[in-house]
C-alpha cells in the first residue's frame, strides 16, 4: 500500500512537527536545564507538546491578566532598584 504525498504537503507537516518541540537552556536556580517550548495553544507534557483544553486557556489567560496588572504596579520599584544597580556597577 502506497499513500501519495506532495512535497509541499510532507514539507508542512515535518515542519509543523519540527516546530512543536523547542528545546532551550534556562536557569533554574543556578544550573542550567533544557525545557520544551511549545507554541501558542500547546503545553509541555512529558516532554511532548499537546493541546490546552478551552477551560485552561481561559484560566491562563485571566492569570496572566492578573499578573500584568501587579506587575505593572510594581514596575516604578523595580526601574529605581535596576538603575541603582547600574549606578553601583559603574563604580
């Protein structure tokens, strides 16, 4: 049995299958780890990429309002601790 694919079609799809899992360094902690990057509307598990249910995507989507909103509070203290680090770098 044979199954006929363009090459625009088989191109798309390993590269769609290439792009689902990123590999990067991160630091956690002081050692570096790889971690899966997955693209928008996929999450990391088991080191595979797989998709978000609609009530996760609701609920991350409300957390990272959340967590916008105080950071956005926070950002003067944050600016005035980095400049006074730069400050003291110049020293």
């Amino acid at each position: 049995m044979r199954i006929d694919i363009s090459n625009d079609d088989f191109s798309k799809l390993i590269s769609e299958s290439l792009e689902e899992v990123v590999k990067r360094r991160v630091v956690r902690q002081g050692k570096v780890v790889k971690k899966t990057i997955c693209p928008d509307g996929l999450k990391s598990s088991g080191g595979r990429c797989v998709k978000m249910k609609a009530t996760e995507k609701i609920k991350r989507a409300k957390s990272a309002k959340k967590s916008a909103r105080k950071r956005r509070s926070k950002q003067a203290a944050i600016a005035r601790k980095i400049e006074r680090s730069k400050r003291k770098l110049k020293r």
